[in-house]
C-alpha cells in the first residue's frame, strides 16, 4: 500500500513540474515571438489589425495562467503528500524502534558487607 501512495505522491509532484516547465517554455516562446504590428493611415483599419493580435494574445495569456494555476496546485499538493508520507514513514518508524525496545531488567546488585 505504501508503494502505491508513494508513486501518486510522485506522480502528482511530477506532473505538477512538468505543467509549470511547459507553462514556463510556452510564456518564453510567446514572448520572444516577433509581434508584428503594421501600420495604416486609416483608423478603423488600424484598429482592426491591431486588435486581432491582442485578443489571440490575450486568449494565451490566460490559457497560460490556467495552466501555470493548476501546475501550481499539484505541485503544492505533491510535496504535500511526499512530506505527509515521509511525516508518517518515520513515526512509523519511532512507534516500531519503542514498541520493539523491552526494558531492561534491573540488575540485581551483589550486596557487600
């Protein structure tokens, strides 16, 4: 049972990563894009040509921010769970090391007169 709590603990560390390192590489890719933005000496057209980029950027931009809120979620989660396992695995282990430890029986002093 431990093996399974451990590899979703894991799992959900790493999946968590992975989302933020591939938010992280997407935002870095989108940013160093080369926007275009043309020129038009009517307004109406300026507006429009302008506009279009800004809503696809837009709409990116907060795909991004879903993906790096739920990279962030499970990554917190994650180390929640490894440091919950590991919180347990040793007083697992110090419930064991007492439980196993018999007294020592006193010992029987040799009186000397």
């Amino acid at each position: 049972m431990k093996d399974n709590e451990q590899i979703i603990a894991y799992g959900t560390l790493l999946a968590g990563i992975g989302l933020l390192a591939f938010t992280f590489i997407s935002a870095y890719l989108f940013l160093i894009a080369d926007p275009s933005i043309t020129g038009s000496s009517d307004l109406i057209d300026a507006f429009g040509s302008a506009l279009a980029p800004l809503i696809g950027a837009t709409i990116r931009i907060m795909y991004l921010g879903v993906m790096g809120w739920i990279g962030s979620g499970l990554t917190a989660r994650g180390v929640q769970l490894v440091t919950q396992l590991k919180r347990l695995d040793s007083l697992e282990l110090q419930s064991t090391t007492t439980t196993d430890v018999k007294p020592s029986e006193p010992s029987k002093a040799k009186e000397t007169s």
